[in-house]
C-alpha cells in the first residue's frame, strides 16, 4: 500500500493500481480540456463537444487510435500537438513520465514513486528502476528521431519539405507508441506498397510493442542464449504471431477484389505483411478493414485480444500471458506436474495470475460489448471488432467508430482506459480496499470438465 497524503491526522492509503488508474485519469481530462479549446479545431473556432474530446483524449493516452473524428482535417496544429504529446505520455505511461519530470528539476525520488514505477512497468524488482526510465526515455527519443527522418525523407519526394519533417515526426511518435493516428483520413493506404513507409512503420510499431525491458536486454547482452526467459518468450511469440499473421491476411484477402485481390504480387505481400502485424496494437491500415473478409476479421480480434509485449507502449493480455496460458493448457492435457518452457519451470502463481488476467479481459470485452449491442445499430460482427479493438489499446475500426452513439462513445472509452492500464490492474484498483481474508477454510472437491 502506498500512503498518498494526509487528512486529519488519519492516512488515507491507495493502492498503486488506484494511484496508476486516478493518473491516467487525470492525465485524460487535461487533455479533453485542451481539445475542446476553440483553437483546437478548424471548425467554425469551436472545439469539440465534451464527449467527442474526451474520446479523443482517452484514445490518445490510451495509445489507441479510435478516433469519431479526422486527425488531419478536424485538428489545427495545435490541437494536433496535443495528441502528440497525449501520445508521447501515455506511451511511456504517467510515472515514467512523472519520473522524468523528478530527474528534471533534480528532486529526490523517493520509494513510493519506485513503488509506482515498478508497478507500471511491470517489473520484478525495485533494483535500477531509475536509470531504466533514464533509458527509456534515450531509447524511445532515438528511434522516434530515426523512424521520423526515414519517413520525411520519403515523403519530402511529394511534400514540400516542411510538410514532410511534420510527417514524419507526427507518424513516428505514433508509430512507436503504437497509438495508430495519422494524418490522412485513409491512413496509410496511400501507400500500402510502399516498402520504405511499409518498412519504418512497422519496425517502429513492432519494436515499441516488443518492450523496453527486452529492448535493453537485446542491447546490453547481444546474444539470444544470455537473455532472459521473459525477453525469449517475448521475442519468440512476436516472431510466431507476425509471421502466422501475415500469412494468414495473405491467403484470406488474395482474391478479395475489395483489399488486395486486384493489386500486383508485390503489393500483394507488403499489404499483407502490414496489415498482418499491425493488430498487435498499432491501428494503422493500409487497405480497407471493413471490406476485409470475415475470416480475416476474426483472425485479427485474436490478435488484437493478445496484444503486444508486457511493459511496452502497446496494450491486449500481452503476448507472454498468452504464451503462459498456452503452456498450462499443454501441462493439463499431457498430465504434467509443472509448466516448462526453455528448460525452465513457471510458477504456479505465476499460471494463476495470466488465466486472471485472461479472465477478467473476457469479463469486461464481454459486458462493454453486451452493452454496445443495446446502443448500436450495427452487425455484431462490427460491434465486437470495435470492443477488441478498444480493449487491445489497437484503433483498428471496421467503419463503426464515427457512427457510434454517445453512449456508445462513453463505452468504448472506458474499455480503451480499462484496456490501457490493464484488466488485472483495473480489477485491483476498483476491488483493493477490500480487507484481505485471514480465514483458511476446508478443502472439498467439485466436478468440473
């Protein structure tokens, strides 16, 4: 427990997940108050209703991409500026960014914010969680920097240059926070056989979602035997699940005269390598979701349920929970004692708190999207894609997002908040003022299967 501040004499104590969840929170309304200012948008000097930009803004911190409005067309400079730096924060998370802030102005960093950070990145211990916010910060200004001046160089060949650089910058910072916005109302789809764009996109997308601890680790140990079991299980699932997921877009859109079906071979593959590795949380298209076959839907809301890697800028269970329930389900059906992977046995406990998490993301998908159907006068199909989307922090929408209702609206915001600080986290802060039960009671069975 973390002791906030004082009241009377009395504490008053939050639990981290409360503290993480009031943060964004915070962090959300800051930003809708900004949106709403008349200078934000083009239109008439008005900004946007309160809904709209407390869509917007929770999108943004949420690194999600759902957007009821076009990024390009709707936003000045300004307001654009806003959810770049939205962005930027929720990518990095609130305490990283609050930790920046305590380096900044050179003010001690006491336990209670380690406490916090560990928390929010995830980590195992409170062992050199400062110097990692330190390298955090490096890396992600490197590869924002390079992706940025990769895509300005390709664009300046049909921008003017100033346009390009801005570009550049703005499709970077979005890219490697997974957020998915753009500023064309089509996306990417401009240049859905564009190697370079193809290319710098998704290694951005890609290496933000892989994390920063694996990141780190790939940098200071350069070998894939002396990594981590989490960075090897995390690398390895990346692997499978972009190479499995480029294959299948590929074989389901080939003849789909909507998406791929009339382009050359060439443009053929980078469609479906992109669109095959972007539901893992980036939200980016370079061809038409909504005329995508169902197949292909379906398999994406599978991707966009498991998500991108544990302590990245990316949102979904995450890739290594989903490895870990995989393997427990393996160890029950092959009758084995302990689950193992990379000759390494994982807890139990450890087994428990991913079907939890698996769990309680079901629970919620499944009650925002029970909800939407009594809102929305649209397929299921679109309804759910839209609630995974949402919940997997993606933007990916089969054409729902700017006809929801404001209901419908206020819905999808709160499974893009649930979604961004994590099922599991959501569930603490709302249920962590419960005293914990001293109470151990007799075992008995119960037929189950």
């Amino acid at each position: 427990m973390v002791n906030l501040f004082k009241k009377r004499g009395n504490l008053i104590k939050l639990h981290p997940a409360q503290i993480l969840a009031i943060g964004f929170a915070i962090l959300i309304l800051i930003g809708t108050f900004l949106l709403m200012l008349p200078f934000s948008t083009y239109e008439e000097g008005r900004g946007l209703h309160f809904i709209d930009a407390l869509f917007e803004a929770t999108s943004a911190v949420c690194v999600t991409g759902l957007a009821v409005v076009d990024t390009g067309t709707t936003f000045t400079l300004f307001g654009q500026i806003v959810l770049l730096f939205l962005i930027q924060i929720g990518g990095w998370g609130f305490m990283t960014t609050g930790i920046l802030m305590f380096i900044i102005l050179g003010k001690k960093i006491g336990l209670k914010e380690r406490l916090l950070l560990q928390d929010s990145l995830n980590l195992f211990t409170l062992s050199g969680v400062v110097k990692l916010v330190r390298r955090i910060i490096t890396i992600t200004l490197i590869v924002e920097i390079l992706g940025a001046i990769f895509l300005a160089i390709r664009w300046s060949n049909e921008m003017t240059v100033g346009k390009a650089i801005y570009y550049g910058i703005f499709h970077s910072i979005s890219a490697f926070n997974n957020a998915g916005f753009g500023l064309e109302s089509d996306s990417l789809s401009k240049w859905v056989g564009d190697p370079t764009v193809n290319i710098v996109i998704t290694m951005l997308f890609i290496i933000g979602g892989i994390g920063f601890t694996v990141i780190l680790e790939l940098w200071q140990k350069r070998s894939l035997r002396r990594l981590s079991l989490h960075s090897k299980v995390a690398l390895l699932m990346t692997l499978i699940l972009n190479v499995v997921g480029f294959l299948i877009i590929l074989v389901a859109e080939f003849n789909n005269p909507h998406t791929i079906g009339k382009l050359s071979l060439d443009d053929k593959l980078w469609a479906s390598y992109f669109q095959g590795v972007v539901p893992r949380t980036a939200g980016f298209n370079t061809i038409d979701i909504g005329q995508m076959t169902q197949s292909s839907l379906v398999f994406m809301m599978a991707l966009m349920f498991i998500g991108a890697s544990s302590g990245s800028t990316g949102g979904g269970i995450k890739v290594t929970t989903f490895a870990i329930i995989m393997l427990a389900f393996w160890t029950v059906v092959t009758n084995r004692e302990d689950v193992n992977i990379f000759r390494r046995r994982i807890s139990w406990r450890l087994v428990n708190k991913s079907l939890s998490i698996g769990v309680t993301a079901i629970i919620f998908i499944f009650t925002i999207f029970f909800l939407l159907t009594f809102t929305e006068h649209a397929s299921m199909s679109k309804i759910l894609f839209e609630t995974i989307s949402a919940f997997g922090t993606v933007g990916l929408s089969a054409g729902l997002t700017g006809d929801l209702s404001p209901i419908g609206r206020i819905l999808i915001t709160i499974l893009m908040f649930i979604g961004r600080i994590g099922p599991l986290t959501m569930a603490f802060a709302l249920m962590s003022n419960r005293p914990e039960s001293k109470v151990r009671y007799a075992e008995e069975k119960i037929l189950i299967g």
